[in-house]
C-alpha cells in the first residue's frame, strides 16, 4: 500500500454491504468520502475547540494542526490505523500549572513540546523493544493513577475560573451535555460535547436579552459588568487569514509540570491500537510504536509553531464504529476540511467567545471523565487495590497530584501537583516492590503482562462521547 494514499473502490461505493465494512485501503465514492471526513471533523469539534480555549492557545492553529498531524500519522502508519489526531486535553491542568506560576503561551507550548519529544522517543523504544517495556516501567496501577490525578487536578481551575462566571448557565449546560451523552444514540451522542457548547451559547445570548448584563468575575479576576455571550471580536475578525503563530520557549520547572502527561497520552495511544485492530479484524500491534512516535513527531511541530500538542480522538473512533468506514481517505478529507477552517479567523473568533459559564458546565462533565478513566484502566487491568504494593503509592500521589502538595528545594524550584504525585506514584511503586515480600509482588499484577496496558485505553473508546 505504499505511504497508505492509494485506494481501491468499495463496491458499488455508494454503501458497505450488509455485514461488511470499508477496509482502511478501500474508499466509498469520493463525494460520499469528503461527506464522511466531514462528519470526522464535527466528531471531533467539541474536544478541539475547548482544549486550546482551556489551554490559552489559538484556536484556529490548533485546528489547522490537527489536520496537519493527522496526515503525518497517515503517512508513519502507511494508513493502516485510521485515526485523527486533535487537541489533547489531558494538558489543560499542565497549561493552568504553568500560567498560575507565571508562564506564558511561548512557555507552555516549549513544555509541551519536550514531551512530544519524549512520546516520540517511547515510540521508537516500543518499535525496538516492543511494547513490554511500556509495562514494566508503568503497570496499570501506575497508569491508571497518574490519568486520574491529572483529570482531577483540573477540579479547582473549574471551581475558581469558569463556573463563577455564570453559575446558572453552567448548571444548565452541565445538565443539557449530561443528558446529551447519557440519552442521545448513534452519531449524536459522539458528539454531545460540541452540541453542549451549542446549547450554551444559545442560553447566553437568551439570557443576555431576557436579564441584561451580568455582575461576576472573568477569569478568576474581580467582579465587572459583562455580557455573557460577547461576540464583538467575531464581528472585527477577518474571513481568510493565518492563525497566530509563536515560537516555544524552555524551563525546567514548566518542563517536570508537563513530562508525566507523557504517560497518559502512551496509554491513549495503546488503546487507540487495540481498539481499531479489534473493529478491523487486523492484528495491529506491531504498529504500536509507530503511532507512538508519530504522536509525538507530530506533537512536536505543533507546538514549534505555537499550537497544541495533539493525540488519537475517540470521537471518531465512534464514527467509524457507527459508520463501518475504516477508509483512510475519510481522515484525509478530514484533515483536508481542518486545514480550510484554520485559514478562518473568523471562526477562531467564534470558537474564542465562548462563555465562561458555559466552559464552566461543560468542563465539569469533561475533567471528570478524564480523571476517571483512570479507574477505568484500574478495572479492565484488574487492578487489586487491597494490596498494599498497590494502593500506598497511588493513593499518595493522587493525593499530592489533586491537593497541589508542593516540594521546595530552593527558592526557584519547587515540584508540585501533577509533577510531584507522577514521581510519588512511579517511584514509589518501583521502590516499594524492590523491597516488598514475594506475595505482595505476585498479587499486584506487576511487570511482565503486556495485554493490560492494550487494553488500558480503550474504554475511552468504548464510551465514544467524551473527548481527549
């Protein structure tokens, strides 16, 4: 199949037969294939658009390099994993860190771009070693732990910054996105998020109309008068133009803060693996430290330029399930469609209005889910928390990862919340299996499994509505 760009018609292609499904190197008609990268990009809206608001980045960069680290993954994997490749969302607590201390844009994306070095160095560690390596290092309990302290280390920047904002229309949109995941079928549900965000923005501009400007705090600042849905940049923003690009800058303290997210996005990518291997039907796993490093690599050039650093979408895993499409070419189309919205200042502008209260309800639902895919991982590893190998260094780095416990060594270096709770975690598991008793070894599922760590992330996938 060459780099993955060539591919046979399905068919009649028009639809899959009953039963069958359109292979990653088969297409459907190209009108119908440009409809289906389409629907990927609105599968992946929702996730896209919040990440780099949350994150103090340019929206409209960060979707313009979706699509380009979308077909640099397509090329590394020679189209045999169908993916796309959005903002991630397991950096907005690493994005806040960094900025509370004083960071700036420049500041977070140079973070975030070591540690798509060091994803793109794990990968090629997995292509050379296999992915046991991944398991001896990080086992489940370790995984699963560091997952949960970053989703629930984000609970304080929801509480403080945006349900403050507008605390009714925060209630309001956590419900409609609730039921939204929860009742909603098929497609839709896939996309509960972006149709959160709809809803949030039309219950603004009605509440703007019915009961005026609001008196409340924007930005975790002071108390001002404001309108709750504030579109005068939209009306100012050109229609064709480039996003705002920015070079990184490097420290350390930013660097430690950032580095255990590392974790979280090998474990997304190993499910992402499994889970497309399994709806394919193709052994896939040999292709684990190719994705590996392809996330990273293309982490790494979004962040030189200023955007986000990015990771496999479980949204549209959800569209190719509902769909039977597999086809490459629709993530083509997709990344495709991504880059055109880039060009569009006016839709950045869009994206960047979004209320704070509405941010507020909708990231309720969201940081929570994050964290809690970390006790997913827990369950589908089987994960025995009554052993104290388990349960003592988890339960410490949880903590000092959610509580913001901080470590001074001098006057210019502390480490702190995630940071510290990921070295608690994997140090201490490590250590305390150097010196525990041979039963509590044998107990704790320790290295030497690799299956668990497959299947660690594939409940993301499984769930399909929230997002990255």
């Amino acid at each position: 199949m060459g780099l993955g760009v060539r591919w046979t018609l399905h068919g009649d292609g028009r639809t899959p037969a009953p039963g069958a499904v359109v292979r990653p190197d088969e297409r459907l008609s190209w009108p119908r294939t440009a409809g289906l990268g389409a629907q990927h990009v609105v599968a992946m809206f929702g996730a896209s658009f919040v990440a780099p608001v949350l994150m103090g980045l340019d929206p409209n960069l960060a979707i313009m390099m979706s699509g380009v680290a979308t077909a640099i993954f397509l090329l590394a994997t020679k189209g045999k994993v169908p993916s796309y490749l959005g903002c991630s969302l397991s950096f907005v607590g690493v994005a806040a860190a960094i900025r509370a201390t004083g960071g700036d844009s420049a500041t977070v994306t140079g973070a975030v771009f070591v540690v798509g070095a060091a994803l793109f160095l794990a990968g090629l560690a997995v292509q050379r070693f296999g992915a046991r390596i991944i398991h001896a290092a990080m086992p489940p309990v370790v995984t699963g732990a560091v997952v949960m302290l970053i989703g629930f280390n984000l609970a304080p920047v929801t509480a403080s910054t945006y349900w403050p904002q507008d605390q009714w229309t925060a209630l309001l949109v956590m419900l409609f996105t609730g039921l939204a995941v929860v009742g909603l079928r098929g497609f839709l549900s896939r996309i509960a998020i972006f149709l959160g965000l709809i809803f949030g923005y039309g219950i603004s501009w009605v509440f703007d109309q019915v009961f005026g400007k609001i008196n409340s705090p924007v930005g975790g600042g002071a108390a001002v008068d404001h309108w709750r849905l504030d579109l005068s940049g939209v009306a100012k923003a050109d229609w064709i133009g480039l996003p705002s690009f920015h070079g990184p800058s490097f420290e350390w303290s930013a660097i430690l803060v950032a580095l255990p997210v590392v974790i979280a996005l090998i474990a997304e990518n190993a499910g992402h693996v499994k889970a497309v291997g399994e709806m394919t039907g193709d052994n896939i796993d040999d292709k684990l430290g190719t994705a590996i490093a392809a996330d990273g690599a293309a982490s790494m050039l979004s962040t030189a330029v200023g955007g986000p650093p990015n990771t496999t979408y479980s949204e549209n895993i959800g569209v190719m399930a509902a769909t039977r499409v597999y086809s490459t070419a629709a993530y083509w189309a997709a990344a495709f469609f991504a880059l055109l919205f880039g060009l569009c200042p006016k839709f950045g502008a869009v994206v960047a209005a979004i209320p704070g209260g509405v941010l507020g309800g909708i990231t309720v639902i969201l940081y929570g889910m994050i964290g809690l895919l970390g006790a997913q991982i827990w369950i589908n590893a089987k994960v025995d928390l009554r052993n104290p190998l388990n349960l003592v260094p988890a339960a410490a780095g949880i903590i000092i990862g959610v509580g913001g416990v901080s470590l001074k060594f001098t006057d210019s270096f502390e480490l702190s919340g995630i940071a510290l709770g990921t070295i608690v975690v994997i140090t201490g598991y490590h250590v305390l299996r150097a010196l525990a008793p041979a039963h509590m070894k044998e107990a704790s599922g320790g290295a030497g499994e690799r299956e668990p760590l497959l299947d660690a992330g594939t409940s993301s996938y499984d769930e399909g509505a929230a997002g990255r």
